[in-house]
C-alpha cells in the first residue's frame, strides 16, 4: 500500500497531447512546427522553475518524433551525456553538464547546424544567467528562448477536476483545495495522488473525502 503513489506516477507517459499548456500555447506550437517540418526555427532553448513541466516537453517530443519514425534522441545531464545519433535531439538539465559534457553539446550544436537537425535543450534559468562555456552559451542563445510558465493553483484545480471525472468519481472541492495546499505543486506529482486516491477510495470502500487524502498521503510521507 505505501507503495501506491509511486507506482502509479509513471503509468502517464508524457505527450504534447497531455500537456496542459495554460500560458505555454506558442512554444507547444513551435515544438510541433518543428516536428511537422514546416519551416521554423531548429534550436529552442526551455527554461523555468522546478515543477513546470520542463522534462515533461523534452520527452514529449522526442516520443512524438519516435512515433514519427523520426531520427530522435534524449540526454539527461543527471547521467553523462552520450548522444550517437539523431536529428532531432533533447537535452535536459542543461546547466548540471560538465566540463566533458559542455564541450559535448557545443559540437552536437555545430553538427545539427550543418545538417539542418533540430535541438531542444532545457535549463533552469535563462541562457544569459548560465555558468556554462562562453561558446556553449553562444550557441543556446542561437534560437528561440521560452520561459515555461506552470499552471496557476486554478488551472491545476481545473485540470484535476477533469482528470477525475474522466476516472467516473467526484472530487469534492474541499478535498481538492486540501490537496493543492499539502502535497506538491507539480501537476504530474498531484495527478498521481489522484490516481492513487480513486484506488485508494476503492480499496477502501469509503468515499473522497479530506481524512480518507489525509490518510493515503501520510502513507507516502511515511516511506
């Protein structure tokens, strides 16, 4: 049972269809011109807070060009950057990569260049402040710099409002405002507790209702 929200957070796996692009409706756009291979700008840098859906993007993408039979490939700066192939690349964590990993980026930016690929490539802040290479900075403010703005308490309510009546159970309003005031603030983290609450609520036979959330969320705290 402590297992539950866990389990269930990776069952959704991230699409340009599933994000919810509240303020974000040109980059979604341009992500999808690029991927359409309609004529556009090749190189976007994404850049935002914790929780915006940064990753969520980067792997959206390149899952959507792999179902396009697309030459694809996704890096993590969490792991060391190695990217063999491709045309249409994604690099996450932009700003953790080291020194090896840096000069790495530099020559797939070169190369993608002369072989018209495209690049999306996520950071925490914009390229301006970045402590990277002076020539790796060069070539991320080569393109198009979005700023992924997260969805607003309202819109997060609005999307988990749905998200429950597409599971066939109500989500009381005050369940739901305790929900956003407690747990974390990143829609994929509160999409899973709700996954994990119609379970939960099933289980148990007990309706939705504040202790019953109270109860399933300590059981993660508690891991």
């Amino acid at each position: 049972m402590k297992q539950l929200v866990l389990d269930i957070a990776a069952d959704v796996a991230p699409s340009l269809e599933n994000f919810l692009a509240g303020r974000n409706a040109e980059l979604l756009h341009a992500l999808k011109t690029v991927l359409d291979g309609r004529v556009g700008e090749r190189f976007i840098y994404i850049w935002g807070e914790s929780g915006c859906g940064k990753t969520h993007l980067l792997r959206a993408w390149s899952r959507a060009a792999e179902q396009m039979s697309l030459p694809t490939a996704f890096s993590s700066a969490h792991a060391h950057m190695e990217i063999q192939g491709g045309e249409l690349i994604a690099v996450d964590d932009v700003e953790k990569l080291d020194e090896s990993g840096q000069i790495e980026l530099f020559h797939l930016y070169n190369r993608l260049r002369e072989s018209n690929g495209s690049l999306l490539v996520s950071g925490s802040i914009a390229p301006a402040g970045l402590a990277v290479r002076p020539d790796l900075l060069t070539r991320l403010g080569w393109g198009l710099v979005y700023q992924v703005h997260g969805l607003s308490d309202m819109e997060k309510g609005q999307a988990l409002q749905a998200h429950a009546r597409e599971r066939g159970f109500n989500l009381p309003q005050e369940v739901l405002d305790y929900l956003l005031r407690h747990w974390r603030r990143d829609l994929s983290s509160l999409m899973a507790v709700l996954d994990a609450l119609d379970r939960y609520t099933l289980e148990q036979q007990r309706p939705v209702t504040i202790p019953l959330l109270r109860q399933l969320l300590q059981l993660e705290l508690d891991l």
